[in-house]
C-alpha cells in the first residue's frame, strides 16, 4: 500500500469512528461516511468491503491506542515497582475515559459502553498485548530484586481476572452491589498488587515497621 493510500485509509477509519461516535453504528451508512470524509463510494469499496469491515477496522484502532499507552509506560525509564504503580493507574485512567461522557474528540471508546459486547471485542483483541506487556515489567521487577518471582508469576497469570472484574462493575457502575467502596477501589487495586509483589523481606520490614509506627 501507497503512503497515499494508507493515508486515505486511516482517514476513512478516522471519520467511521466519529460517526459510530456520535450517531452509533447501527445508524451509521456507507454514504455517511462518504460524505463526510469527502470521498465517493467507489472509493471507500477500494478498502472496505462494507460498513462492518470499517467497523472492525475502527475496534482494532482502538485496542491498539489502549496498548500503545501501557508500551509507553513500560518502555520509560522509570524502576520496575513504579512503571508497575503507573501501569495498574494507567489501565484506570483508560477505563474512566471510557465511561466519560463524548467530549473530546479524543475521548477514547465513549460510544462503546452503549453496548458492553462491543468493548469487550475491544478489551479481548487488547488482552494478550497487555499481558505481554505487563509480563516485560514483572520479568524487569524479577531480573532487579524488586519483585518476588513466584507471585510475579502469579500476577501475570490473573491479572486480566482481576481487571475485567473492575471493568466490568465499573461500566455496569455496580462497586456498591457488591459491596465495594468504588472510591477505594482504585488505590486498594494498587496497594494489593504493588505489596503483594514485594520480596518476603521487604514484606516483613514494611510490616515491622508499620507496628512500630503504631
């Protein structure tokens, strides 16, 4: 594909995703976003064979911008325990834009928590990037001394559990139906993961020192 081409194509996707934004996608047509990307339909058929292709098209773009802001926080520079803090803040950051209301052209996913089927083809085409990515940050915690490797492990293999039980009392905005405060919900996550990966003796120091502060 030409760098025109390409450009073309990642306009039209571009302009599908406001329209399934702000109409929805069901009452989004072909001719919609021909005239709003200002190209005929001949043109839009050159790479999309129909509406739900651009529509695929639009769910694997957005997958790919919730992973591309967790591979920045793994590429940085920051100690492992850290980028793990800021990875686990992150995953919350982008769930809460999700549930904002449309604003910003920039809002990533809005118009999908009208239909949870359709975010969770989002979350499961983003599933296996972020535990690979995720996996990068406890191998660098293990590698350190910073992070205790037999519950490493253990993270990398539940984490998804944990997550698509928070996204999904989040978006159903059910914390309190099970008996969650949902204004600890973000800071307990935290505190539980970063702690239990923790060495067993800089467990044990924490502890002590937590009874002698008390």
């Amino acid at each position: 594909m030409t760098a025109i081409a390409a450009r073309t194509r990642e306009r039209l996707i571009d302009v599908a995703r406001q329209l399934f934004a702000s109409n929805g996608v069901e009452r989004t047509t072909m001719n919609d976003i021909a005239a709003a990307s200002l190209k005929g339909r001949r043109t839009i058929y050159t790479y999309f064979k129909n509406k739900m292709e651009i529509y695929e098209a639009v769910i694997e773009r957005e997958a790919e911008r919730i992973v591309q802001r967790l591979r920045e926080v793994a590429c940085s520079a920051c100690p492992p325990a850290e980028k793990l803090q800021r990875y686990i803040e992150a995953r919350f950051d982008i769930l809460e834009e999700t549930v904002a209301p449309l604003g910003p052209a920039g809002r990533l996913l809005s118009y999908l928590t009208l239909d949870y089927k359709r975010l969770e083809r989002i979350r499961l085409m983003a599933v296996g990037k972020e535990r690979e990515i995720l996996g990068s940050i406890l191998a660098e915690g293990v590698a350190a001394g910073a992070f205790d490797p037999v519950q490493a492990s253990r993270l990398n293999t539940i984490h998804q559990m944990v997550f698509q039980g928070v996204d999904y009392c989040r978006l159903r905005d059910s914390y309190e139906d099970v008996g969650v405060d949902p204004a600890r919900v973000r800071a307990d996550v935290i505190s539980f993961i970063t702690r239990s990966l923790a060495p067993c003796g800089a467990t044990a120091h924490t502890e002590s020192s937590n009874i002698q502060h008390n």
